[in-house]
C-alpha cells in the first residue's frame, strides 16, 4: 500500500516539495478564512482551493485549527529577511521602508489581516493570544534591528514595553484604513513611520531622563554636594 501523503493529491496536480505544497495550503487558506471566518471555512473548502485532497492538510498542520493558527502566525510576525535584507543606511530610511513593506504586504493579504485581528481572534483563544504577544516581542525586536538600535541596554525593557504598545496602535490604524476608510494609504505610512521615529528618538530618551531623575538623591544628601 502506498502510504505516501502526496497519493492522494487531486488528478492533474503536479508533485511539489513539501515545503511548496505547504505554502499553497496556507495560501489558500488565508484566502478563505479571509472571505469567511474560521467557523464558516471547511477543511474540505481549504483543499479544493489548494487544489489537494483533504488528508494533506491534517499531514501537513495536524487539522483546522493549527492550520487557522499558523495563518494568524504568518499575518502577525514580520518575516526576518524583511529585516535582514534593509539597506545600509539611516535608521529614519529603514523604518521608512519596513513600514512600506508592512503596508503592502497588509494590502495584498487585507481579509487574511481583518481575520486575524478581529473580534473572532482577539481575546478569545489563548493560542491566539499567545501568537500576538509572540509576534509583538519579534515586532519589537525587528524594529529595533531597523532603526540600528539592537544592542541598547539602557531601560531596554521600557522601549520594548512601549514598541509593543505601537504595535497595538498600528493595528488599530490598519482599521481606521481598510474598515472606517479615515485614513489613505499614504496617511497611514506617514502617520506610522513619524510615529515610530518620535517614539524612538523623542519619547524613549524622555523615559529615559524621567529614569535619570528619579535616581537623584535628595539635595539635603551629602552626595548632592
């Protein structure tokens, strides 16, 4: 008996690596539970459209639900060679165009990111709570990497506690965009990278100078003289 998963691939469906057969069910995926919701798309709707039989997908994600689960992963970690890949140039430059790439890459997959941020997502699953929090530290690791800010280590913590925040407005903005239609596609960039930059090069050394005073000793101290 043949137990190979790709047997059962639909007739006329070419034989592909693992790893490419993979992306097309997650493609397909994000597509549908973009259209739909996760209760509304069946895994036998996932691989029609993949163009597989229903097996491969439980072989390949162990079912629905993992897969749904790696869709949001996808849509809410910024992949590393977005990061690795920047120019060498100003930190300002580099923001600039992460936060270019961010927006198309929301814009080719909009539903897909609807989805994943929505009501149905947020707050109601803990593995999916558990991937936002995972993708707001690898966010705010990435952003320091652009700016050229890996190796700060003074009130690091405080500047990662408040990328992570950036984050949370960023989607909220991501909706004022492509739900309320309040904001234009250039006035989401715009309002981001400055936003990101005053963050960065603003607000962190006033955290860090509120830090600073708040160690002064009392000016009665004889270290104060």
């Amino acid at each position: 008996m043949n137990t190979d998963p790709e047997t059962p691939v639909l007739s006329g469906r070419r034989r592909l690596e693992p790893a490419a057969r993979r992306a097309e069910i997650l493609a397909a995926a994000r597509r549908l539970f973009g259209e739909g919701t996760y209760a509304s798309v069946s895994t036998s709707e996932i691989a029609k459209a993949a163009g597989v039989a229903r097996p491969l997908i439980n072989h390949y994600f162990g079912g629905k639900r993992e897969l749904y689960l790696e869709v949001v992963r996808q849509m809410m970690i910024v992949p590393a060679p977005v990061i690795e890949n920047l120019p060498d140039t100003t930190a300002e430059e580099r923001l600039a165009i992460s936060v270019r790439h961010w927006i198309e890459v929301v814009e080719r997959n909009e539903q897909a990111w609807l989805t994943a941020i929505g009501p149905e997502a947020v707050g109601r699953d803990p593995d999916i709570e558990r991937i936002m929090l995972e993708g707001d530290e690898i966010a705010a690791d990435r952003v320091l990497a652009a700016a050229l800010m890996s190796d700060v280590t003074e009130g690091r913590e405080e500047l990662r506690a408040m990328i992570r925040s950036y984050g949370g407005m960023l989607r909220a903005a991501s909706r004022e965009w492509l739900v309320r239609g309040t904001l234009g596609r250039d006035e989401l960039r715009v309002f981001l990278t400055d936003s990101i930059l005053h963050l960065l090069r603003v607000t962190y050394p006033a955290v860090l100078a509120t830090r600073s005073a708040g160690r002064k000793p009392p000016a009665s101290s004889p270290s104060s003289a």
